[in-house]
C-alpha cells in the first residue's frame, strides 16, 4: 500500500509515516517511480508506534521495542520489553514529579514569605 492508504488506515499523517522511517522504525520499498510501497504488517506497525508514543515515549524508546511492534499491543499480552522501558520511564517521570513539587514549594514559601 502506498503513504496516502497507511495514512488513512492508520490515522498517522504522512509526515509522520515519512519521520517514522526517518527514524528506522517503519520501512518501505521504493517503486520504480519513487512511491513508498508499505507491506501488510505496517498497519499493525504504525498502530502500534502510535499507542507508543501517545503513551509518552520518546521515539528512541519505541526503537528499543522493535520486537514488540509486529505484535497487536492493545490486544495481546504485553511485550515483556514494552513494559519494563513502562517502568523505567514511570520512574522517571515520579521522580520528575517529585523534583517538580519540591520547587512548587520553593516558590510558594518565597512568595508567602514576602519580599
């Protein structure tokens, strides 16, 4: 299938497909005129790179998953790699969370402490 169907099917602008490959985690084959040419799998593939993403990973994180990403993660049991780089970056997020309280309550008592 070409962009413009993989776009459509999959709700992903072409651009986002395009930085997709960019990024190595969708591939295409060129035709003869220079049309990307997109295999049964890349809807699964787009789909997944999507759930991903709107799940707060970084595009490098979903290149750590390239195993999980045939796969249906909404549907099959979770991809043992998927959720362990779930649980490093909800680490990390608390952790920022926590840093970010803490100067929330460093700009309050500055605040109620005066000038």
């Amino acid at each position: 299938m070409r962009i413009g169907e993989l776009a459509e099917r999959t709700g992903a602008s072409p651009r986002s497909l395009r930085y997709y490959e960019q990024r190595g985690l969708l591939v295409s084959e060129r035709t003869a005129n220079g049309y990307r040419e997109y295999g049964p799998g890349a809807v699964e593939r787009v789909r997944n790179i999507r759930l991903l993403l709107d799940s707060g990973l970084a595009s490098e994180d979903v290149q750590e998953l390239q195993d999980c990403l045939e796969i249906d993660l909404v549907r099959e049991p979770a991809c043992a790699e998927a959720v362990a780089l779930y649980e490093h970056r909800l680490r990390a997020v608390r952790k920022r969370i926590e840093a970010l309280t803490a100067t929330e309550r460093r700009i309050e008592r500055q605040l109620s402490d005066g000038p």
